[in-house]
C-alpha cells in the first residue's frame, strides 16, 4: 500500500522553507516555481514519518 502524503515542503540547503502546500491528490503532484540552480530537500508528510528528498537543481 502506498504512503498517502498530505502536505509538501520544499527546502533550501540553509533550511529556508521556500514552499509549503496542503495537498489533497496521491500520485503524481506537479509544482510550478522557479529556483536557482541548488540543492534542495523536498519534504513530504503524511500518517506516518515524513519522507525526505534531496534534489540538485541544475540550469
């Protein structure tokens, strides 16, 4: 069974929270920002512990 997410958090590498959503759909979740190229942490919550991403962004 997957991990239903309910909240999305995304988060620079000095730990400034730059997005943060409610979300209501499971699977696929587009977002639409515009970062500079670095290193992020994607967080997402749900019922159970949170699952971290570390993503590098590159233009």
């Amino acid at each position: 069974e997957e991990e239903a997410f309910n909240r999305i958090e995304i988060i620079d590498q000095q730990g400034k929270l730059i997005y943060d959503e409610s979300i209501n759909e499971q699977g696929f979740y587009y977002i639409e920002i515009n970062l500079p190229a670095g290193m992020y942490y994607v967080k997402m919550s749900g019922d159970s512990s949170p699952s971290i991403q570390k993503i590098l962004l590159m233009k």
